[in-house]
C-alpha cells in the first residue's frame, strides 16, 4: 500500500472516530432508558408500572409530567415513540376558544380539554428506526418544559 493510501485511509478512519463519539446510544422508546438519560441530566425521574403499561414521571419541573411508552408490542417491549403528557388543575377552566387560541399560536404540544374539563398538554416524540442522541432527546424535553411552562402560566395554574 503506498504511503498516501495509508494516509488515506488513516484520515478517514480517524474522521469516523471523531464525529460519532464512542459507545454513544441513541435513546429509544425504553422506559428505563429514557429515565437515567433524564436522571443524568438532572431531572428527578422515576420509573412505574401501571395497568396500561411502564411510564416515567418526571416530578421536579415547572410543569411535572409523564412520559408514556406508546406503539409497543403485546409484551410492553419494542416500543415506537413516547408521548409527554401533563393535565393542569386550574383557577379558571379554559374555554374552548382559550385552547383554540393558543393551539393557533403556539408549534410545540397538542392542547385540549380533557373528560374532566381540564387543560391537557401532550407532545410525542418518534424514537424509531434507531432512537435519537441523548442530546436531541434531551433538546426536547427542553421544548416541552418552555411550552408546557407557558401553557400552564397562561392558563393560571396553581
């Protein structure tokens, strides 16, 4: 092999190795994953089992909320996406016009009023064909927190 086929062939190598950073695994719909990933970057998430299925809830933002494991198989196991979900008990319900309102104007969640004539928020997020870095995930979670944070201030919640 000659000299510049190695260097070649050493650049390319060494490229790889610096644009995907080592053993990184993308986060997929995994309750368990999904709460150390959380955990890691500072949130206080715990993982639970309910009838419907394993969800994590995440207690120490502005705005707790759940993440719930959807498009799995009969056995709760391979999973498709995850959806973000909180209700907000308010001072004043919201008309459907407030709701309408703000679904107009605001890109991030879908906002309705729930059975119980509550506020509900919930944003999904599709983890397929292979997940999303930490770093994305963690990205909208932040999105979340910002339009869950608003929605609720908007709505006067306690």
């Amino acid at each position: 092999m000659s000299l510049l086929s190695n260097l070649i062939t050493t650049s390319a190598l060494a490229a790889a190795f610096v644009a995907a950073p080592a053993l990184a695994r993308n986060v997929v719909a995994d309750a368990a994953q999904i709460t150390d990933v959380l955990n890691k970057a500072g949130a206080t998430a715990k993982l639970e089992s309910t009838k419907s299925g394993k969800m994590v809830i995440v207690s120490n933002t502005s705005v707790p909320f759940a993440i719930i494991l959807a498009g799995c198989d009969d056995n709760d196991a391979n999973c498709k996406s995850v959806q973000f979900y909180a209700s907000f008990a308010n001072k004043k319900r919201p008309s459907l016009d407030d709701i309408n309102s703000w679904s107009r104007d605001h890109r991030w969640g879908r906002f309705y009023i729930d059975n119980d004539g509550d506020a509900t928020m919930e944003f999904d997020v599709d983890l397929e064909q292979g997940g999303m870095s930490e770093e994305l995930f963690i990205d909208n979670v932040a999105y979340w927190q910002a339009s869950s944070k608003a929605f609720g201030e908007s709505l006067g919640s306690k």
